[in-house]
C-alpha cells in the first residue's frame, strides 16, 4: 500500500513538471509570434494595434517624421510636401515629393516597403497608407516627446542602438544651453508668434505647442503669460490683443515660404504698421526673424537648429 501510494505521488509531480513545461513553452512561443512572425518579418504594436513589419525595411517613407530618419542616417524614399505649408527645406533631401492632399499616387510610385505616421493620421488615414505597405503609427503618448520618438522609429527599423547617441548629444545640448539662457535671459519673457501670409493675421503658439513649446519646456526659457496659459497649439491674435502681446522678446516666423518670397510681400508689409511697431519688442529690437521650416517642426533635428538660434539670438 505504501508502495501504490508513493508511485501515485511520483505520477503526481511528473504531471504537474509536463503541465509547467507546457505552459511555459506556450507563453514563448505567444511571445516569439507577438515579436517575428518568420525570418523577414516580425510584429510590433502601434497606436492601433499589432502590425506585421519588415524585420530590416529598406525603403522607408515616414509621413511628417523625415527629420528623424535623417538624424538616423536613413534616406527616407520621399518627403511630405503640402501646397500651403511646404516642405522642410532645412534637411536638404534630394527624393520625390509626396503631396499629403493629393492621391497616394507618387507614394505607391515610391514603393515603400514600411510606412512610418505620426499623430497627423487617424484610423481611416493609417488604413489607407496600409494599402501601400505595412504601416506604423506612433503612440499617441509619446508625441511629445522628440527623444521618444526617435528611440521608437529605431526600435521600428531594428537599429535601436544609433537611437542611444543620438539622446545622449541632444540632452547635453539642451542642458548647456539651458545654462546658458538661465544667465543670459533670466525670467525676461518669450512670444514665438507666426504671421499668416494668407490673412495677414498673427497667430500666438503656447508651451503645448508641438513645434516651438519646446524652447520653454527644454531651454527654460520664460513664456509670455498668454502662451503660458493657452491650451491650445495657437491661436490667432485678434486686432485689439495685439498692443498687449508685450513680450520682452518676439521670435517671428511666416506661415509660408520666407521673407523673400514673392507671394509673401504683401502681408509683410502689415510689420510696418502702427499696430505691431507699438510692441515693446519691436521698440527694443528684439524681434527675430525665424526660419518656418524647422521652426514649424518639432523633430529632434530641428529643435537643435532652433537652439542654435536662440544661442545665437540670446547668448552674448
């Protein structure tokens, strides 16, 4: 009887180490087939959902993100282009325009192989980049945060470890020149202000703004109190508000094209009005005169070059 029992004990245990092995190898295999579906091909999780990917792509278009697959030494296989914005002229890119209002026609012509969104698409939108190739669309939770993002794209193109020294030269830089700022400016107030060229209007962006907020939230630099208070990305400054935009500093920028182009000459000729000549900034010559395309990013390289501004700009 004490024999029976034992062996029934014995059976017991070897079971239950067969039900354990089991269990494990299914919870690895579940994990295998979340990150790799076969050798070409592995899958991640987006905004959306799971999505099967290029384990190594190689033709990469990144909608709105080209600044970072540039910092990443990556040729993305065409830039966005839109009619009334342009395109971002800083990164110098020699590939084929895509007009984001237009059909998906010199996309498909471009034949990615992996599509890369940022918070500018919503479901219908990735779906149909979807039908082009396979398509990620970045968290929505971390769209703020440029050092994210391109640790994200490089998790995505498999290169994670070019993302390390990338973070690594941009928290150096914005900590020197935080310093930097904190002596030169102090608590002296900041307005970064677009004029709009289509109805010569100016338009206010705050500290949440998703391109120029960083040069509060990083450098430190003082916001003025309605781009402190704002909870929008901008808002158009009515004719009566703008005596009382008295920042001690203005950085100024036009919604197209530049200074010198010829369809902006009309409305620039509003900065000579009585109204904006008023303006503390404008008495003082504080007033700077901004490049849009990088100044209406707020990738990782452009926020460098707009701190190559305002070292330029602030730092004597």
């Amino acid at each position: 009887m004490r024999i029976g029992r034992y062996f029934s004990f014995v059976l017991l245990l070897v079971l239950m180490f067969v039900l354990s092995a089991c269990s494990s190898k299914e919870a690895q295999e579940d994990t295998v087939k979340e990150e790799q579906s076969n050798e070409d091909t592995r899958i991640v999780e987006d905004e959306f959902g799971k999505v099967e990917i290029p384990t190594n792509p190689q033709r990469v278009a990144a909608i709105y993100l080209e600044d970072y697959l540039t910092a990443l030494e990556v040729k993305p296989v065409v830039q966005w282009y839109h009619p009334s914005w342009g395109k971002q002229d800083y990164l110098g890119l020699d590939v084929p325009n895509f007009d984001i209002t237009g059909s998906m026609e010199s996309l498909l012509q471009a034949k990615p192989d992996l599509i890369i969104l940022d918070g500018g698409a919503d479901k219908a939108k990735y779906e149909e980049y979807s039908k082009v190739a396979p398509t990620y669309r970045l968290k929505e939770d971390i769209l703020q945060d440029p050092r994210e993002i391109v640790k994200t794209i490089a998790n995505v193109l498999n290169i994670p470890e070019k993302a390390n020294e990338i973070v690594d030269q941009y928290e150096q830089r914005v900590s020197n020149l935080k310093a930097k700022l904190d002596e030169s400016v102090g608590d002296e107030t900041v307005a970064v202000v677009r004029l709009n060229v289509t109805d010569n209007t100016l338009a206010l962006f705050g500290v949440k703004n998703r391109y120029s907020g960083y040069i509060y939230t990083e450098t430190g630099l003082t916001p003025h109190p309605w781009a402190r208070d704002m909870t929008e990305f901008h808002e158009v400054l009515s004719e009566e508000a703008i005596p009382e935009l008295d920042a001690d500093h203005i950085i100024l920028f036009p919604s197209n094209g530049t200074w010198e182009s010829e369809e902006n000459q009309e409305s620039i000729k509003w900065l000579d009005s009585t109204l904006w000549k008023t303006l503390p900034a404008v008495k003082n010559g504080q007033v700077y005169i901004a490049d849009r395309t990088y100044w209406q990013s707020g990738a990782i390289t452009a926020n460098l070059l707009k701190y190559d501004d305002l070292e330029k700009w602030f730092v004597k």
